[in-house]
C-alpha cells in the first residue's frame, strides 16, 4: 500500500490561494476516481476538487473556512501501489514534497447528494437526547442550511465527524429513523435562552468582505426618482399577450436594461470603472450588467454581456438564464465577473427606498423598488398612475451628482414614454 497526497491545485488567474468552503468526505472514507473530495472557493466562484485516484481518506488538510495557499496539501489517501508520495511515520507534510499529478478542478455543477443513511439500522428507535443549549453542534454551512430547510434543530442530531461535527450523512440518518423525541418541542412563546454562533466562511464571507470594501473605499451617495410607468405597464402585456407563446413573457427587468443602455449613450462616464490603486478610470464602450440575484447561499452577481448590442427578447432570455445558473450554483466565473454596472431589483419586496452598494469596482448601481397603484396629479386631476422608484447609488469619486441625477432622469423620460426605448 502506498500514500497519495493531492495538493491544493492551481486554479488558474494568478490565484495563490483559496478558501476551503466543504468537505465531502472524512477521514476512514473510502473514496472513488473521480469522486468529488471538497469545494473550495476563488474570488469569482465555488470549485470542486475531485480525487485522480481510489482509496482510503487518512488525513484531510484543513478545516471548512481555512484559507489555503495553492500547493499546500489538501488531503492524504492510502491506495494500492506506490502512490505519489513517500510516507514516513510521525512526519509532517512538508512543503518540498515531490509534486503529485495536477488534479483537475471543475466548476461546481450539482450539488452534493448525501451518503445512504447507515445510523438508522444500528439504532432504529433509541430516544433523541438533545445537547445542553450551551453545547453548540458543529456543523457546516452546508448541512444548516439543509437542516433549516428541513425543520430540524442540529441539537438534536448526533454527529459522527471529528469532534462531533454533523456530517450530511448524520442528518440523512436522523431523518429516515423513526425517533422518539426526549422532549415535547417548546411552543413559540416559550422561553428561550440558546444561541447558536454560524462561521462566516465561504460565499458568505466573500460577500462579507466585498460589502466592508466598497462601504469602506467607495464614497457612496444615493439618488431617488420616481418614475410613471403606467404606459411602460401596459406595452409590456401587450407584448406577452401578443409575443409570449412564441418568444417568452417579459418582466420590467429587460426594458429597465434598454433604458439604461440608452441613457449610458448620453453618460458614458457612468459605464465605469475604477482601479482606485491605479488611480485609472476605465470608460467601458460594451454594457456588461450585473444582474444582483438573491441565492440560498448568498447574494450572486451573474453578468449579462454586452447588453448594447441585445434586443428585448434577447436580453431577457440571457437574463433569466445567467440568473438560473446563479441561483443553482451552476455560474462560472466568467458568467459572474466582468460587470461595469449593476441593476439591483427586490420584485415585490422592493420597498419605498433603498440604498444600494456600489458592486465597485464600477462606479454607479441602479435599484429598482416596487411598483404601486397610486393616486396622483395629471393635468389638474387625481388619477390612479402605476408608480415606482429608481434609487440608485453613485461613487462621487467618479460621479458628480449633477451627472448621476441626469442619467436617472434621462431613464425616468426613456422608461415613461416607452416608445423613446426603441428610436434610433
């Protein structure tokens, strides 16, 4: 029997280092070809680290949310054979090993399907006995997210990874097994003296630290308007009760992309951005949007290219299918950088205001709020109007505001006499 250890893998991009989101696998696993071992993240995206061999998992080298530098080993398995690395008992890793063969990462395309509950069958009916509410389980983000989708409290679940970790496998088992609670569950009202402390690793934490960067470097300042789109309203269900079979219903999404494509002709400066470091600010001709989409594990940013050059249907059907790909953690990194402006939208949640985050480095951040049926003044008579408000968000290092309420206000025009949308 021989060790292979498999090391961290170049990524590519300049990457030197990464951030170990998640662990499919422990220690005493015997494990496949192929199989996928960890999901690690880059600055863009989340990668699967699959095993170049079979065999039997004797170490792992981190621990989820530890930073590591490429090159550093990831983990050790005992194969038949050789293997790639020579073992010598009660020694460290050491940074000079000779280098294993390069082990293919790929973007993260389905999500990780637990192992066949094997708990169950040892112990089908023993009472669940909850941890004090002080004893805090540990788990990954992974399974507590899994577990609140499922209603389960993680107290209640014994784990069987390292110091008690609940692994996928526990929650498969606590689910299948006809348990017996040790207590009745505490109503809503009653008492509660537990907390519960949730590592900030991961996509979370990416986010994290991009929201203190831009809050810290960007001097932000927000401008609302708000806008009649009665007109707006009524041309886009005419155009999905006419065009909806044949080329798909349009929601406000691609027609506030028009309108923004059309007022950056006359604010080029606000299609930006700016490498602060550098002191350069780039003027971008292609109009590259980031859609911000709201996924289970976080706030993503899929980009929709070249939104100059894409018709209505076009753009919306890019749209859907960038944010799809987000919300399923199917996006690669090229699908979720390279923006040089944002359009943020909460739907029906929107609110009144809001007061966006510039995605630096891009200069300029445009929030849709909710639609309402209002009464207001046209013409010297109160009318019920569709309304909405644009509130958006500006780096004044780069964005006068003169500049920046001119550009909403050219969109407002664009997007109440929606005709304007589509003249050359």
């Amino acid at each position: 029997m021989g060790t292979h250890v498999i090391k961290m893998p170049d990524i590519g991009e300049g990457i030197a280092q990464v951030e170990l989101v998640e662990w499919f696998v422990k220690v005493g696993d015997v494990i496949a070809e192929d199989q996928v071992v960890a999901d690690v993240m880059t600055d863009k995206a989340t990668v699967e680290i699959p095993s170049p061999v079979s065999g039997k998992v004797l170490a792992l080298g981190g621990q989820p949310g530890e930073v590591m530098a490429v090159g550093s080993e990831l983990i050790r398995i005992e194969v038949e054979g050789g293997g790639n690395h020579i073992d010598t008992p009660q020694a460290k890793p050491a940074e000079a090993e000779a280098e294993p063969e390069p082990v293919p990462a790929k973007p993260h395309t389905e999500p990780h399907t637990p192992a066949q509950p094997t708990i169950a069958a040892q112990h089908p009916a023993a009472p669940i006995v909850p941890r004090e509410p002080h004893d805090k389980p540990l788990a990954s983000p992974a399974v507590r997210k899994r577990a609140l989708d499922a209603g389960i409290e993680l107290r209640y679940v014994q784990g069987s990874g390292p110091a008690g970790r609940i692994l996928h496998e526990d929650l498969d088992a606590f689910i299948s097994r006809p348990h017996i609670s040790a207590s009745q569950p505490p109503s809503g009202y009653a008492r509660r003296n537990d907390s519960e402390q949730v590592p900030v690793i991961g996509l979370r934490r990416k986010i994290a630290q991009r929201m203190q960067d831009a809050k810290r470097r960007v001097a932000h300042f927000s401008y609302v308007e708000e806008i009649d789109v009665t007109a707006l309203e009524a041309l886009r269900q005419q155009l999905n009760a006419k065009y909806g079979e044949s080329r798909g219903k349009l929601t406000l999404l691609p027609f506030l992309v028009r309108a923004m494509v059309v007022a950056l002709r006359e604010f080029p400066q606000i299609n930006a951005t700016y490498d602060d470091e550098a002191q350069v600010i780039t003027h971008h001709g292609a109009v590259h949007v980031g859609i911000a989409t709201q996924a289970d594990n976080g706030l993503m940013v899929p980009v929709l290219r070249h939104a100059e050059a894409g018709s209505l249907w076009g753009n919306a059907s890019e749209i859907a299918r960038v944010a799809h790909a987000a919300r399923n953690n199917k996006a690669n990194r090229d699908e979720l950088s390279g923006s040089t402006i944002t359009l943020t939208s909460l739907g029906a949640l929107g609110g009144i205001v809001s007061t966006p985050v510039v995605n630096t480095p891009e200069v300029a951040i445009v929030g849709v709020n909710r639609m309402v049926e209002r009464p207001v003044v046209v013409d010297g008579q109160i009318v019920v109007r569709k309304m909405m408000n644009l509130s958006s968000s500006f780096d004044h290092r780069v964005v006068d505001g003169m500049d920046a309420a001119l550009f909403i206000q050219a969109m407002r025009g664009l997007l109440e006499q929606p005709a304007c949308l589509f003249v050359e």
